[in-house]
C-alpha cells in the first residue's frame, strides 16, 4: 500500500503548491501501483484508493479536464456511499461542484 499512498500524499502537495502536471505523472504511478490491491475485507485499502480518487479528480480540475474529473469523483463518492466516511464525503461533494461549475454546469454545482 505505500506504493500508492507515498506518491500520492506527494502529489497532494504538489498540487497545493501549484504543480498539478507534475502532481498528475505521481498519481499515474499510484494508480498503476494500486490496480493490484485486494479490496475485499481491506478497508484500509479501500480508503487509499477513495483517497486517490479524490487526488486525482482534484489534480484533474487544476489541470482543466472537467469531465475526466468527474469521473474520479463519481467514483470515489460510490465509493464513500459504502463507507459512511462524513469528511470526505462532503470534500467530494464540494470538489466536485467546482468541477461542474468549471464545466458550465452552474444549475448542478
């Protein structure tokens, strides 16, 4: 699992810092690592991977890729429905109103 946390807390810094292009070729590699986790029974696992969801939909609003966005964070909010995690269920919720609001979409942000 540190093969996918580790680059992606880096990449969450790097986005804050304002180097999402840089931020995205680290969350590539988190992805590539975390298409091998075993969801089942792993709780822990399954967070990580909401949480790069959700790093990935972030980078990808910095990078103005709406839709490839929303995606991520569809994804990761089917994902929290499961877990009940409150926190970063709201962070979802308002990253991806954003989004829409990027994308034109100013009714559904």
């Amino acid at each position: 699992m540190r093969a996918v946390t580790a680059p992606r807390l880096l990449a969450d810094v790097l986005c804050e810092r304002g180097h999402a292009q840089d931020a995205w070729s680290l969350l590539e590699l988190a992805a590539g690592a975390a298409a091998g986790f075993h969801l089942a029974g792993r709780a822990a696992a399954r967070r990580e991977l909401v949480a790069l969801q959700l790093g990935r939909g972030r980078c990808l609003h910095l990078l103005d890729h709406p839709e490839q966005a929303l995606t991520e964070l569809d994804g990761a909010l089917a994902a929290l429905d499961d877990d009940r995690d409150l926190a970063d269920h709201i962070q979802a919720l308002r990253l991806r109103a954003m989004v829409l609001e990027q994308a034109g979409d100013v009714a559904g942000a």
